[in-house]
C-alpha cells in the first residue's frame, strides 16, 4: 500500500468508482473471522492514521479476556469485521436485485464507511466506559459512544484535510446513530440501506453478525453457533426495507438468543463484572489526576484515552494515584470484589421492577452486621432479545418465498411452539468490595428477597468456603 501512504495522495478519495472492483487498489488481509478480507481505497483514507490505530488498544470485550483469556481480540478487528460484512451484505443486495434498487457506487462506499467508523467513539473497556464510569463520575450528561463516533469523524477528516463528499459523510453518520433513531425517523430515500450497519428497525445489523460470530471463535464450544451467512444469503429489499425469508425465522431466533447466552455466559460473567466493578471504582479515583472523564469534550484528547489507561496508573509513582494503583494490583493478585449472589425477578414481579440499590440491601442487614453503603455493590443486569420485553420476531418483516413480493409478518401460532414466551429476564447480583464482609452481605441480600418477594429466589446459597475469605495482605 506504499505508493498511496505518501501526501495528499491518502487523502484525496476519487468517489466516482469502485475501489472494490479493482484490484490494483486493494489489498487482502487475513481475518481470523471472515477469512481474506479486501481492504481498498477508502480505508486508505481512514486506516494509517493513528486515529483508528488507537482501536487495537480498545479490547472489544472490555475486560472478558480477565476470565476468558482468548476473548483479546480489539476494537480495530471488529471495525474491520462490520466494514467487511457491510460491504458484502451491500453487494449482495445489489447482485440479488440487479439495477432495481439503483445502488451505486456512492452507496456502496458510504455503507462501507459507516461499517468501519462505527465505532471510533469507544472509550477505554467499550461499554464499561459508558455505562458505568461516566455517569458516576459526570452524572446526568447524555453521552453515547455512536454521538462520539460522529464528533471523532469529524475531527479526523477535519485534522488530517481528508477530502470527501459532505453529502456521503453526512449520510455515514446516520448510519451510524441508525440504532438509536429506531423507526421514528422519517423515511429516508433508500432507507434499506440504513438497516446494514445499526439497523434500528429490528436490530439485525452486520454490527451484531460480527461480534457474535467473534465470540463464538473463541467460545464456539460453549456456546452454539449461529451463522450470519445463511441470514445474508435470503436478504432481500421489499419496500424499501431488507426482509427476510419466512423459513428463516429460527436462525433469526438464534441470532438473539446467541446473543442473549453471550451475554449471560461470557460479557455478563460474575467475575468479569467483579473485575469491571474494581477498574471503575480505580478509573474514579484516578479521574481528577488525569482528568479522564473531561477528555469526552474533546476529540483531539479523547482519541488517546484507551485501555492503557490502566497501565498508566499502575506504573505511576504519583501519591495522588495510590488507591486508584492498589485497585489496580488487587486485579492482578486476583484478590477482586466478591460476588455474593443473584436471583432472577420473578416473572410476575417483571412489570414493575425497579433497580435494586445498595440501600436496599444494607436496610435488610442483621442487626449485628455494621454494613455501610461502600461495603456493598448491587448490579441490575437485563437480558434479553434486543426487543425488550417483546418477542423480536414482531419487529422483523419476511417473505413467503422468492416468488413472493408481500412482505409479512409472522404470527404466533404459526411458528415453533418451543420458543420463549417470555423475552427478558432481569438478574440482580450482588458484590461486596471487602471479601471479608461476603457472610454479611449474603445474609442482607436473603432478607432484602424474603421481604420483597415472600421468599428467597436464589437459586444456590453462598458457598461456605466464599464466607470465610479474608482480605489478602499484600
Ligand atoms: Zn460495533
């Protein structure tokens, strides 16, 4: 790729033709995922510059790799995964329709675009930045990773004088924050496309395909697979929306129910949110010295805040640093916060739940406990279809066959009757941040559930071994 790795030539992008066509300005790398994957000329533009680079220090699982040590893979893959399947799945479309949805080259490079910039605006440990570090720490901002995405594009086309249309930047961008508009937004002139990257109609986007085909490499055997190929193969545009095949309908199930074991089995993992819990409480004490969470208002900072964030407060001297740092080998003695236990709500408790707090939990100790809050983290964990509390199959649009041209929804009656009719559970742990205090906490939480639900709906007691910890000394 040297000769275009030089000046302005990286940075002027001809959009009249399609680089994908032409193999003198592509080159092939290896996935360890989709195989050979063709790069062209608009990661030219993007790919050499540091920018993108910063995403092989973002693990896409955040901190999974602490309990399942294969799960390395980082931000930069993945990108690279959603930019290759949005390209294949806009290929297709256009290979299945010939020239009646009248995709053009334009199209195909924005949908490829949006594929691999989704994503820029991750923080360091993806999710956990954003959900757990940034409203303790700058409570009541709204701040998403995809807006981040966008103000990260813009920056990086603004600081490096890319010369791209401002039309096809404007219409990656909303292809970016698609999911989150869902189907409130006007129909835009070819919305289909719109479904590939962050699909909010129904939630099944390329985005998906990828992380949940990367993780079932590496837990394949855990877990069964689902296969995003047979879905691409029966795509098809009916109404300006990508419907698929009614036969298909178990394999669209299995694409969230792969997702929802994902997350119970592997991202939601007792130990890895115990993990995940120390990093952030390290992250709060570490934010005024390093002035982390500020570093959102500016892309120019932000772009180099990742997961190494970590190692800079374990190797710092800094006095300022010292509670932040004995968090941070505390992980690395494997001396973490205990997980106590869980219970799933009840069903018919489902409807008006509210977050359990560490309050509630410190209300229902034993006289003679002496928890305080600090002693004492709740999680409130949801899983479910990507629908909520609906079944994902009502969102979704399917044609009868490849002679058919209605789109349909399908009925209840009229699929597997051993699918759930229940489409989310809500799982409530509870932690401790002093192993010593595992008993104490235990015993709260089997009070907090006798007196909220008439009974204990744990399914196991804490472990007797897990009472008797001590904090390690170092
Ligand atoms: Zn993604």
């Amino acid at each position: 790729m040297g000769d275009y790795h030089n000046g302005n030539a990286l940075l002027r992008y001809n959009s009249g033709d399609d680089p994908f066509e032409d193999r003198r300005f592509s080159k092939l790398i290896h996935d360890n995922v989709h195989g050979n994957i063709h790069l062209d000329r608009v990661l030219f533009l993007f790919l050499y510059l540091n920018l993108l680079f910063s995403l092989r220090d973002l693990k896409q699982l955040g901190l999974t790799y602490m309990v399942y040590p294969g799960a390395v893979h980082s931000r930069f893959e993945h990108s690279l995964g959603v930019y290759w399947l949005a390209s294949d799945a806009v290929r297709r479309l256009k290979t299945y329709h010939g020239l009646e949805l009248g995709i053009e080259s334009f199209d195909i490079q924005t949908v490829k675009l949006a594929g691999l910039l989704h994503d820029v605006g991750h923080g360091p440990f993806s999710h956990m930045f954003e959900r757990e570090f940034l409203p303790r720490v700058r409570g009541g901002i709204k701040w998403s990773h995809e807006d981040m995405s966008l103000k990260m594009i813009d920056y990086i086309v603004d600081e490096h004088s890319i010369d791209i249309d401002s039309n096809k930047l404007k219409k990656v961008k909303e292809m970016i924050v698609a999911s989150k508009e869902g189907k409130s937004e006007s129909l835009k002139e070819k919305q289909f496309l719109y479904d590939i990257v962050a699909n909010g109609r129904n939630g099944i986007d390329v985005d998906k395909f990828d992380y949940i085909e990367q993780s079932l490499l590496i837990l394949g055997k855990i877990i069964l697979p689902f296969c995003a190929c047979r879905l691409m193969e029966t795509m098809r545009v009916i109404d300006n929306e990508i419907c698929y095949r009614a036969k298909e309908y178990l394999t669209i199930h299995k694409l969230f129910s792969t997702r929802a074991d994902l997350h119970r089995t592997v991202y939601m993992h007792p130990k890895v949110k115990a993990i995940e819990l120390m990093v952030v409480d390290a992250l709060i004490k570490a934010n005024e010295h390093f002035q982390i969470a500020a570093q959102i208002d500016e892309p120019a900072q932000y772009w180099m805040l990742d997961d190494t964030i970590v190692k800079r407060i374990e190797t710092s001297t800094h006095q300022d640093l010292e509670e932040s740092r004995n968090l941070i080998r505390r992980i690395r003695r494997r001396d973490i916060y205990q997980y106590c236990n869980e219970f799933a709500v009840p069903k018919e408790n489902l409807e008006h739940f509210r977050n359990v707090t560490a309050q509630d939990i410190i209300c229902s100790q034993n006289s003679d406990a002496h928890l305080n809050e600090e002693d004492v983290i709740v999680t409130n964990v949801k899983i479910d279809l990507a629908s909520g509390k609906n079944n994902p199959l009502e969102r979704i649009s399917f044609f009868q066959d490849y002679d058919s041209f209605e789109k349909l929804r399908l009925k209840d009656g009229c699929i597997s009757h051993l699918l759930p009719v229940c489409y989310q559970d809500m799982i409530v742990r509870v932690y401790t941040r002093k192993p010593e205090l595992v008993e104490a906490v235990s015993k709260a939480f089997e009070n907090f559930q006798i007196k909220t639900y008439g009974k204990k709906t744990q399914v196991h007691a804490t472990p007797e071994k897990k009472k008797c910890l001590k904090y390690k000394e170092k």
